[in-house]
C-alpha cells in the first residue's frame, strides 16, 4: 500500500467508516445473550471412559433440558464433559422470593427492636407522646412486614412445587417471623436438592458416570458479576484517559485514545450480538485483553505523530499505519486460528475469548487508522498552521 490517504483532500471524511461500525453495532449489542456464569445456571463436569463427543452430548443433553450446551475434551482413554444448562425457572423465582423473605424478615427485626424499645420507654413514661407515636408505627410495620413474609413464603413455596410437596410446609405460623424464614430456606434447600438429582439423574442416562462436580451460579450472583463487570471497564476507560492526558496534557489525543478504545470494544459487542458470541466471565476477559490491545495501537499512533518531527505528519502518519496493521494483522491471524480450532473442538470458553479478540481487532484496524489517527493528524495540521 503506496496511496498515502492521508494527503488526500477529503482525509477527513474517512472517520465516518469508524462511526458507521459504532452506529451499526449498537443495533446489534441488544441482542446479546448472556452464559450461566452472569445470566445464572448450572455446570456439571464429569470423567467417562465412554466415547462421547461435544456436537453428539450437546444434543442429546438439550433434548432432555432445554438450552442445554456441552463441551468434551480426552486425555488418554477417559473423556472429560462439561454441561452448562440454564436456571430453571421455578427454581429461580423460589430464589428471588426467598431473598425477599430475607429482606422482610430484616424490616421486621427492625420493628420489632423500634417496638420493644417504645414499650419500654412508655412503662417509665406513660403520657410521652413521641413513644406512643413510635409504637404504633413499628406495631404497624411489624404487621406488614408479617403479612409480606407470609405471601413471600407462600409464593416461594407455589413456584418450587415442581420440586417439593409444598403443602408439608404450609402449616407454618404466620405470627413467627422466625419460624417463616426457616420454613423459606429449607424448602429452597430441599427443592434444588431435588433438582439437582434430577439433572444428575438424566445426565446418567445420556453416559454413565459416577463422580461429578455440580457448580451454580443464582441469577443474583450473575448480576452481581455483571455489574462489577460493567464498574471495571468504565474504571478501566477513566484510569487511561487520566493515564494519557497526563502523557500529553492536551485534550484532543485523549479523547481519540478514548474514542478509538471505546469503538473497538462497541463494535466487539455488536458482533458478539449479531453472530450468537455469549456474554460470560471468557468473554469479558477478551474485552480486557482488547481494550490493552487498543490503547497500545491507539497510543503508538499518537506519540508517533504529536512527539516526533522527522517528515511530514502526514507520512509519519502513513509510516505509523504501516506498521501498526502489520501488528494486527499477525494478531488477527493468530485468534482466527484459536477461533477456528475452538469452534471445530467445541470449546466454550476460548470460542469466546477468540471471537471478541477477533472482531475487536478488525474494528481496531478501522478505528485507529481512519478514526483515532484522522483525528490526531486532524489536530496536528491544525496546529501548524496556527
């Protein structure tokens, strides 16, 4: 490549490639699903020594639980299978009206110590009017908080009859606040545990085996990852463009580093929704990983451009994209291959560090040559000629 479009007289209209892909992206990020490891579920890995294989599990898996999903790696003779299948559904609103309970249960300790504290209060001080107010009120907050753990206790227990013969539970005393909130846990107890033998017992029936290991991650938990999630790369994107506005106390090369990492991440996540790439823990490392990746071609380009003044900016320019795509493109070959080797092995995990990794690359190569470098190149002849 000898055009330097750099020189061109409408250089500047390239950054609409750039943001065009953002554009496109953000059509794309809605449809993105999440795995077990932030949208809940359950894993089960187990050894056989039966001949089995990832696309043959997998449906014979989904066709005893819907949305089931395999992979299956062999060391020697014995075949090692991880099965990931979603949260069951009862069992997901039986967790979430527990933790209501939970919640109730601490609106009603509160009353209750507010209730006592006033009783005792107005034995000393019968005609205090602030203590009579205080006890009518936590005496009515205790009521509520009573009548929401009892309908949270029988909704919990409707949703896991599936799994438990609800009505040995609901002879519970709906006065005990106590007695409610054990009544709510073991019920949710004996229901997973019943789930699980259930899901251990169909496995079994696919490919014997006989020692396993059973992992679950609540919907709960899973939002709890995704929001910490989300808090790291938002920290991680003021941290740089702290980091690179001190580099060049001006504000323009900051926001292009910004841009440009922020796009190739977008654009990630569009992928990732337009070709069924699953959001999971695998993933948001690919993210990480590409937001370094970024900042590095991102930064490579700027320094080049602002901090050197040997040739023309438009060449160092020019000089800068040729190295720089060489860079990517030698990564790009690489995560294709572990792309293409983990989709035909089946492999999860690395199918989903590779894909992000990979798209995010493409975008990067747009994104840094015809966005963050347009700009900076932008700025550098304005400069100049002033």
């Amino acid at each position: 490549m000898n055009y330097n479009f750099y020189e061109s007289k409408h250089y500047k209209l390239f950054i609409l490639i750039p943001i065009a892909l953002l554009l496109i992206s953000l059509l794309f990020i809605p449809k993105i699903q999440y795995d077990s490891s932030l949208a809940g579920g359950i894993t089960v890995q187990f050894s056989t020594t039966n001949a089995i294989t990832t696309r043959g599990l997998t449906a014979s898996m989904s066709s005893l639980i819907k949305g089931a999903s395999a992979s299956v790696s062999k060391v020697g003779a014995v075949y090692t299978a991880s099965i990931t299948i979603p949260e069951n559904a009862s069992i997901v609103i039986g967790d979430d009206k527990l933790l209501a309970l939970y919640s109730e249960y601490s609106v009603y300790s509160n009353a209750e110590v507010g209730l006592v504290s006033a009783e005792t209060g107005l034995k000393s001080d019968p005609l205090n009017s602030t203590l009579a107010v205080q006890k009518n009120s936590s005496q009515a907050n205790v009521t509520a908080s009573l009548l929401n753990m009892s309908n949270d206790l029988t909704a919990e227990l409707d949703a896991l009859s599936p799994f438990i013969n609800s009505s040995s539970f609901m002879g519970f005393n709906r006065s005990d606040a106590a007695e409610m909130l054990a009544v709510g846990k073991n019920a949710y107890s004996n229901a997973s545990s019943a789930y699980k033998s259930k899901i251990i017992s169909e496995m079994q029936s696919v490919t014997p085996f006989t020692s396993y290991s059973y992992q679950e991650v609540t919907p709960t938990l899973g939002a709890f990852f995704l929001n910490h999630m989300i808090t790291i790369i938002i920290a991680a994107f003021i941290i740089i463009a702290i980091a690179v506005f001190a580099i060049f106390r001006i504000p323009i090369p900051a926001i292009a580093v910004v841009f440009g990492a922020a796009n190739d991440i977008i654009v990630a996540l569009g992928a990732m929704g337009a070709f069924g790439i699953p959001m999971g823990l695998a993933s948001v490392g690919g993210l990480l990983l590409l937001i370094g990746y970024a900042i590095d071609t991102e930064m490579l380009s700027s320094i080049r451009i602002l901090k050197r003044s040997e040739d023309t900016v438009t060449n160092r320019a020019f000089s800068t994209m040729k190295t720089g795509t060489t860079m990517t493109f030698a990564a790009i070959i690489s995560f294709a291959t572990l792309f293409a080797i983990a989709y035909v092995f089946y492999i999860p995990t690395y199918i989903e560090i590779a894909g992000v990794a990979l798209f995010g690359l493409i975008a990067d190569i747009f994104t840094t040559w015809f966005g963050n470098t347009i700009m900076i190149v932008w700025y550098k002849l304005s400069r100049e000629r002033r």
